[in-house]
C-alpha cells in the first residue's frame, strides 16, 4: 500500500451505512501504527505521529470510538 497524503483519503461508506473493505483496511492500518500510549503525549512524541494523527482523523467515520478520544 502506497502512503498517501493526509486528507487525500476518503471515506467510503455503502447504503447501509457500513465502511468499504478499502476503508477498514485504512483504519486497520493506521490503528496499527498509532502509539499504545494515552494520546495526550502526542505533543512530546516524535513528529512521525503527527502524521498518523491525522490519518487517523481522515480515515475515522462519524461516531467511531477512535473519534472520540481525539
């Protein structure tokens, strides 16, 4: 999978309401990535995990919990 840049991806949602194959795979990925740490550290990690943050932000749909602890 090629990295894209933040905001270049979409989420794809079908009638029912549920994410693409596409898109669980974009959140499986970035979930993978992330810290294990309590994201209020994000400002005293590396620069690398301000990137993924927002990946995570692009690839996060309406009401995931992900969402929530952002």
């Amino acid at each position: 999978m090629t990295r894209q840049e933040p905001g270049s991806v979409g989420i794809a949602l079908a009638s029912d309401g549920s994410r693409s194959a596409t898109t669980e795979t974009l959140v499986r990925l970035v979930r993978e990535r992330l810290p294990r740490e309590p994201l209020l550290r994000l400002p005293l990690a590396p620069a690398r995990w301000s990137r993924d943050l927002a990946a995570v932000v692009v690839v996060t749909a309406p009401g995931d919990p992900l969402g929530a602890e952002l």
